[in-house]
C-alpha cells in the first residue's frame, strides 16, 4: 500500500503545478506580444486601435501574473511554525 502524502508535501506540490501553470501562461503571453510586435504590420507613424487595447490587456495579465507567481514562490504557508530561526532549514532537521 502506497503511503499518504503529508499536507507539506501536498502544499508543496500545489505550489509547484500552480507555479509551473502561471509561468507557462506568462511565457505563452510575452511570445504572443513578440509576436504581434515582430510580425504583425503596423500602420506607418501610428499603431493600430486594436493593437493598443490588445497590448493594454496582456500587459495586465502579464503583471497579475507576475505578481501571483511571486506571492505563491515566497509564501512560507504552513512550514512558518517549523522554522523559528527563519534560515528555511526546519529546525528539527538541523541538528542530521
């Protein structure tokens, strides 16, 4: 029988899909900019109204993004009470 997983290693693989899943969209969103900058024509002097609004949203989207991956990846969730010196050993593994 396979053993059950403990909520920290359950927490912890949450953060990892979530993450991978957030930086995957954030990496989809700047290649999908790119390429509307690279390849896409534009109007000479100008850039089109679309265009402008399209870039409007992925900017915001890009920044949300941004800033959930970087809440998840510094969050210390439910591990804080485990580490009281803070150097993100827990403390009843320092001393092996």
């Amino acid at each position: 029988m396979k053993n059950r997983l403990t909520p920290a290693e359950l927490d912890a693989r949450l953060k990892f899909v979530v993450g991978c899943v957030l930086a995957g969209v954030l990496t989809l969103t700047t290649i999908g900019v790119l390429y509307a900058l690279v390849f896409v024509t534009q109007p000479i002097g100008a850039q089109a109204e679309n265009d402008k609004m399209f870039f409007s949203v992925l900017s915001s989207v890009a920044t949300f993004i941004t800033g959930t991956l970087a809440g998840l990846m510094i969050s210390t969730g439910r591990n804080s009470d485990e580490d009281k010196d803070g150097n993100g050993i827990p403390d009843h593994l320092e001393g092996e």
